[in-house]
C-alpha cells in the first residue's frame, strides 16, 4: 500500500511530499526524487522493467541517468481506454440508429 501511495505521488508530481517531515526538507531533493523513483523501479509490475544490482549501483552513483517512469502509467492509460472504446462506439451506434428511425 505504501508503494502505492508513493506511485500515486510521483504521478502527481508531489513525489516529495512522502519524505519523512522529520527530515524538515534538510536533503538534497535530486537525490531524494531519484532514491524514490529508483524504489518505485525496482517495484515495478514487470520484474523484466526491473533494473538489475549493476544498474541499481549505476544509478546511485550517477552515472546513469534514471529512466522516466511515466511510460508505464501512459500505457495503463492506453489500455483502459482501449477497453472503453468499443462501449462507447455501441452506445454512440445505437444513438445514431434511434435518430435516424425519426
Ligand atoms: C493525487 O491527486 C488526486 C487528485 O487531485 C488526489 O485525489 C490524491 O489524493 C492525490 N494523491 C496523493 C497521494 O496525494
């Protein structure tokens, strides 16, 4: 539930805000965002998504810049709106079909 909560952070870009409040926003906030992307990551629903130790280390030391999580949640998009499509499309069907028996 906590990754959750954390994803739904990120997605409405107030990803520091799960920072703990005892910290007083006493850290360095690039680093901070990245440590909870780089979370997020290694939590993905794909474990092929997944980064591997190697790339994990990589990211924390900066030498490779972190992927952009967003692309997942694009996708989920996608294909909630794809499934919501032919429901639509029938119901914009039967619309027109009522209109033209008048
Ligand atoms: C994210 O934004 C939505 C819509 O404004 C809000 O309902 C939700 O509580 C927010 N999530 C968090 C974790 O703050």
């Amino acid at each position: 539930m906590l990754v959750d909560w954390v994803r739904e952070h990120c997605h409405n870009g107030t990803l520091l805000q799960t920072m703990d409040t005892r910290f007083h926003g006493n850290y360095d906030k690039d680093k901070a965002s990245m440590v909870l992307k780089l979370g997020l990551l290694c939590l993905h629903p794909l474990p092929s998504a997944r980064p591997s130790m190697k790339q994990v280390m990589e990211y924390l030391e900066g030498e490779t810049a972190l992927p952009e999580l967003a692309p997942t949640h694009i996708n989920n998009v996608n294909v909630m709106q794809t499934r919501g499509f032919p429901d639509l499309t029938t119901s914009i069907g039967t619309f027109s079909g009522l209109s033209g028996g008048r």
